[in-house]
C-alpha cells in the first residue's frame, strides 16, 4: 500500500497511508516507490495506444503486482491503457466492438447514433454467455448456430472497441493483468468481469475453424485408389495405399488439434476459474479447469492451470484459500477507495456489472449513504457477493 514515511534509520517507521491510517512498521517492510510510479501512466503517450505502448504499460503493472506488492496501483495502471483504447467513434464510420447484451458479449458493428451517448449496432457472433459451453456442444464443426438479435440502440458505455493483430492481444493481456490485481485485492467478481471480457477478446481474435475436415483432399483419393487397385488385383498396391490413406488422416487429425488448441483461451479460463475459487465455488472452478484443458489440447499446460490446480487441491484438502472479507472487515480497508473506483472502471465493465447485480454504486450514491450501508454496497458490487452465472 502507498504511505508517506520520515527519513528514519531505527529498525522501525511511523508510516501514513492514503486513506488517513497511520501504523508504524518494520523498516525492511518500507521501499521506495520506482521511478515511473510517480509519473501519468500515459505520460508521453499522444494519440490511439500502439501495440508497443500497451505492452510497456501492462509489464509496468505487473512490475507493480509482482515486485512492488501495490495490486492497486498495478490495477490502475491497466485501466488507464484500457480506457485509453476505449470506444471512440468517429462521425458516421462503422466501428467494430463488443458489445455487452444482457449477460452476453457479442461481436458487433456500431455506428454513431443521433442520441448522444448511443451508437446502432448490428450484431455479429456471440462470444461469451454463461450458456455458451451448452451451446457450443450442440454446434457443428466448432461454429455456434446462434442467431444474432436485431439491430438495436445500445448506450456507448455497453460497447467496447476491439482491435486486430498485436494490439487486441495486449488489450486481451491488460484484462488479465488487471484481473490478476483484482484477485490479489480480494476483488473477484470484479476479475471475473475482467476475465469475460478477455475470454470474448480471445475467442474474437482466434482463427476461425476449417471448412471440411483435414487431411480430406489427400485421404479420400488415397482411399479410392487403393480401392481401385484391390479391385484390379493389385492387392499389395491397394492395402500400401489404404494403409497410407489413414495414415495421413490420423497425423492430419493430429495438425489439426495442434492448430485448432487455444492456449490464450485456456490461460483465461484457467484464471476465471482461480477467481471463482476465491468466492468458494469450487464446483465451478472444476469445471473452468475441465474447459481450459479441453481449450489447450496437446499443448503444454502454463502458469495459470498448474496454480489453479494447486489450489484446487489445496481446497479439497481442507487447506482453504483466503476467503472473501467480510462486509465489516472490507469497511476498514476498501470502502473508500471501492467508492472512488466506481467512477474509474472504465463503463463497458461497469455496465456489465450492473447487468450482473442488478444494481451499481455511484460515487455520489456512497457519500449519501452511512458508512455501515456504504460499506455492505461496495462490498457487494465491487469485491464479489458469490454471483456464478458469468
């Protein structure tokens, strides 16, 4: 946590946080802040984010996460990238983005409305949905048979821009990276949002399946001829064809699996999945780990599955992971900035959060508020009250 500290060289120091708290800690628990920290995140950045900038602001953050300890000032790090790529529409150009329905994300196409602050989207393919593994067992060949709905007015903070190429990974990787600081802040419903919106990026951004089956203009005239041969009674000749035909098919179906594995899609889920375990549904961590494996394929596991694989077993064997803050606990330490965050979220999550609970708690809504009812709000909008649809 951020704090002001006297210059002392005794092996303790009197130390003042941001929120007014003052402690006095060890002296080897105190650092000093890194160079960049005291500096804009976009300082010296002009214009739309170039691959480069979002990749040099997402390692800022997970130097923040990882080194510096400081999940909230790595969360805000992300953030302000991602509200740099925000939505922008320019007059009446169509702009590709997600757009938030519901509790799906579809992909869309927007145009600028007449209304101020709204846009007319045309919907594209449905990318998460808390029914999308149901949907995509009853697909053919890997391709969703969902219907888009109409072309419909939609508020802008409901769409998200999407971009090709190196750019949308690192906006897929600054979700992440801010997920990972929200776990770290006790915060998983909001990195469950995070998570969602980096699952639809990913799959928007993966190649689309094949046509026909693989292998299938070599196998099918191998088969045919070794068939012609054996009717001819070239028997050797037509069982070397045959032979090889389902050779080619069975090292064609390898390739393929090797093609078609996600192992972005598969480090996503891997990590909703730690997120969901923290809120204590480990039911349904279980199964994010079964569709991350099912996502990787023969490819080699990472990080995020062998972590969420520990603690799975660390929560099967009685050794529980942190558990979620109780409201009155969260009141000593998050409800002030949980209140401040409410208006820096950038509104595509925030709009889906709203969609999750129902409701959602404005800066002006919390200072109206006691703090005991303030409190019990930002906990449950901000830091997770156990929802498990998304």
């Amino acid at each position: 946590r951020r704090a002001t500290a006297p210059a002392s060289t005794g092996s303790t120091v009197p130390v003042r946080f941001q929120n007014g708290e003052e402690v006095t800690v060890a002296a080897e628990e105190v650092q000093d802040l890194k160079g960049f920290e005291n500096k804009d995140p976009l300082d010296g950045i002009v214009g739309p984010l170039s691959a480069a900038e979002a990749a040099s602001l997402r390692e800022r953050a997970e130097e923040l996460l990882l080194e510096a300890k400081d999940a909230q000032a790595a969360a805000d790090w992300c953030s302000a990238g991602l509200q740099r790529m925000a939505l922008q529409l320019e007059g009446g150009a169509e702009q590709h983005v997600l757009a938030m329905r519901g509790r799906e994300i579809w992909e869309g196409f927007a145009v600028q409305a007449d209304e101020a602050g709204t846009s007319q989207v045309r919907f594209g393919r449905l990318l998460e949905s808390p029914e999308l593994r149901g949907l995509m067992k009853n697909s053919k060949n890997g391709r969703l048979q969902v219907d888009p709905p109409s072309e419909q007015m939609l508020p802008n903070e409901r769409l998200c821009s999407v971009y090709a190429g190196q750019l949308g990974v690192e906006q897929m990787e600054l979700h992440l990276s801010r997920a990972r600081c929200w776990l770290a802040l006790d915060s998983a419903q909001r990195a469950v949002l995070d998570c969602s919106c980096a699952l639809a990026i990913s799959r928007l951004l993966a190649p689309p399946p094949p046509a026909r089956a693989p292998g299938f203009e070599l196998t099918v005239p191998l088969l045919v001829l070794g068939i012609a041969m054996a009717f001819a009674r070239q028997f050797t000749v037509g069982i070397v064809l045959c032979a090889g035909a389902f050779l080619w098919d069975y090292l064609a179906q390898q390739r393929a699996k090797r093609t078609a594995a996600n192992a972005q899609l598969a480090k996503v889920l891997a990590l909703r999945g730690r997120c969901k375990l923290q809120q204590g549904l480990a039911g349904l961590a279980q199964n994010e780990l079964r569709w991350a494996l099912e996502e990787l394929g023969p490819l080699d596991e990472g990080d995020e599955i062998r972590k969420l694989r520990k603690e799975l077993r660390q929560a099967k064997g009685g050794q529980k992971t942190r558990p979620m803050l109780a409201p009155a606990d969260a009141m000593q330490r998050t409800w002030r900035s949980d209140a401040a965050d409410a208006v820096r979220v950038d509104g595509f999550l925030s709009a889906l959060n709203l969609e999750c609970h129902g409701k959602s708690l404005t800066l002006a809504d919390a200072q109206a508020k006691g703090e005991d009812e303030r409190c019990q709000l930002g906990y449950m909008d901000y830091c997770g009250d156990g929802f498990n649809a998304m």
